[in-house]
C-alpha cells in the first residue's frame, strides 16, 4: 500500500555499530535543563533536583503493535515516542527525556531508519524532550523499538491511579474510539490492496480517524489546563488499551466501582458514520476500542462548577461504592456491567 519513494537502498551494515548510532544520533540536541549528559558516555546523567522523577517504558513488535503495509515509518517514529509520553502526562508529570532502542533485520536499509528517526526526531522537539540513550541491534526478523520516557513533577503534583473516592466524577479528555475505526479503515483497505494492488484507495472521508491511528497526540496540554481551573484529578491513567479496561483498572486500583452512561460518551461524527458503514455499535467501538491517548481521570464532587461546560473535558459518569460493580449505563437506562474487551498484547 505504502509506496517506496526512496528507491536507494544503503546497508547498514556499511555503517557498523558506532557509525549507525553516529549518523541516527546526529540531529538530537539537549535542551533540559536536568540533563547533564546526553548520548555520547557509557550512560547519561540527569539531575531533577527536589523533584520526583516518573518513569515508563514501551515495547512496540513489528505484526503486534503495527503493520509496515499501512504504517509510515516517519509516523512509527512518532506514535513510539506519543505512547510513552502520554503515560508520563497520565501521571500528572512533564515529560523531559526518552531513550530509544531499536532491532532491526537486514530487510529494512539505512534510508529505511532514518524515517524511522525522523519521526522520532519530530516528536522529541513537539514534545521537548531530550534523546539521551538507547541502543541498536540486529534482529531476526522484523522491526522492535523499545522506548523509555522519563518525566518530573512536584511530589504534590503526581496522581496515581488509586485515589478515586466514592462519588467522584469521572472526566475524559478529547474524543474516543476513532484511533480503532481508522484502524478498521486501514485494515480494510490493506486487503482490498492484496487482491488489486492497482486500486487507488479513497481515504478522504477517513482523514481524521486515520490520523487518530497512524499520528496520536499526547495530551500534555492537560496538565497546564487542570492546574489553571486548581483542579487536581483524585485518579488518572491514559486510554491507550480501551476506556473499559482503563475504568476497571481505576476501580480496581480504588478500591470503588463506577456507573458509565453511554449518552455522555464523546465521540466525532466522522467516528459515528463510519461505524454505521461497517455495521459496527459505536458504543461498543467508543468503550473498547483503545489507542485513544486521551486522559481518563476522577475529580471530587466540589470541582464540578470549574470543569462544567470546559470544551476540553467531557463529565461520562461517577464512582461508587466498590460493592455496586462496575456499570454502562445505557440510553434506555439500563445497567449492563462494564467487562474489559479493550487490547490485549497476549491473547492467543
């Protein structure tokens, strides 16, 4: 599907080890302050002072986490470093530095990496965070890229995914389920490619799911916009495997259950018209569908008028007493109870 505009093919074998990190590494530039060291010593040095460090890491397999026939690498690069990075904001955290590590087969050329690090390159200077590390090695097969995101905050500031108290508001930022629909998208248009690989695909209608999908965003805007309405979330994790499976994750973690009313789900008209093209329930999409990369979290009750009518935050139900369960709502006012069908990197 992804044409090869780039028919020049350097082996990076050519390179070696050194040359490779030399020429991937070339365009990164430090500029946090709490980076003492970057690329270049047998490990980077960092100094947060009195604040609390946040950590997180992300294994991303080639036919398990994405598909090169519809994937650009350019956008691969980008999306590896988004997904870390929003688990950093899920914290509550400012994003600083990652380190990127990649196996790579002899099928993918030199030019074939430097899209990859493009992408990677672009993200870590919309994001602002510094390229310190990693490391690169041949793979049997395929393509890995293992990424790990480091972040601060003030003690005070980190939220943890076991604060929700019992009648707290749940809050989402954004839309949801359209990152699945643009992958259904994609999917399909993946096979009609196999049978004519002369058919031009269509994608106007879909741009916006599929940007959802191939170009995620980190919502690092949250943090400032919370701090400026003096809201701090009680409980918050980012959607990144379904917004069921984050919810249950909250409830376990809090020790609380949750009423989810399907009416308040915010989804995009794009998102509601391609489900009726593929005969699809979109509150079924809009629950599980996963790689969103917004941010689900709780409030108390007394914050309700500062975030009220915010265009950024959409109120979708209430914590409970544990003993309650976990709940959708529905428009017919209907309690169905919530089950995690969101991603799950080790179903067989």
């Amino acid at each position: 599907m992804i044409e090869d505009k780039n028919p020049q093919r350097t082996s990076i074998a050519q390179l070696g080890e050194f040359g490779l990190i030399d020429h991937l590494t070339k365009n990164f530039k430090i500029n946090q302050p709490s980076t003492l060291k970057g690329i270049g010593d047998d490990a980077a040095v960092l100094d947060f002072k009195d604040k609390k460090v946040v950590v997180s890491t992300d294994l991303l397999i080639e036919g398990v986490h994405f598909d090169l026939a519809y994937m650009p690498l350019k956008h691969l690069g980008y999306k590896a470093v988004v997904v870390n990075i929003s688990d950093i904001c899920a914290m509550n955290a400012k994003a600083t530095q990652i380190t990127v590590s990649v196996a790579v087969s002899n099928r993918f050329p030199l030019e074939a990496l430097d899209e990859l690090f493009a992408g990677i390159t672009h993200a870590a200077i919309e994001y602002n965070v510094d390229v310190i590390g990693g490391d690169t090695t041949s793979s049997q097969k395929g393509l890995i890229i293992s990424i790990t995101a480091i972040g601060e905050a003030d003690e005070d500031e980190i939220v943890y995914r076991n604060g929700a108290k019992e009648t707290d508001l749940l809050v989402v930022t954004g839309d949801i389920g359209a990152a699945y629909m643009g992958l259904q998208v994609l999917e399909r248009e993946k096979q009609v490619f196999q049978v004519n690989p002369n058919s031009q695909p269509d994608l106007d209608a879909y741009t916006y799911l599929i940007e959802r999908q191939l170009k995620p965003e980190a919502r690092k805007d949250v943090r400032t916009l919370l701090h400026a309405l003096e809201i701090k979330p009680t409980a918050m994790i980012d959607i990144s495997d379904g917004l069921s499976s984050e919810i249950m994750h909250l409830c376990k973690q809090s020790k609380v259950g949750c009423n989810l009313y399907e009416d308040k789900l915010p989804i995009d008209p794009q998102f509601i018209n391609v489900c009726e093209e593929f005969n699809i329930d979109s509150t079924t999409v809009a629950i599980n569908g996963g790689e969103d990369y917004e941010l689900l979290f709780t409030i108390a009750m007394e914050d309700f008028e500062k975030i009220k009518g915010n265009p950024n935050f959409t109120i979708i139900g209430h914590m409970t007493q544990e003993s309650e369960g976990i709940h959708l709502v529905t428009r017919a006012n209907t309690k169905i109870a919530l089950k995690a069908r969101g991603w799950n990197a080790l179903e067989e």
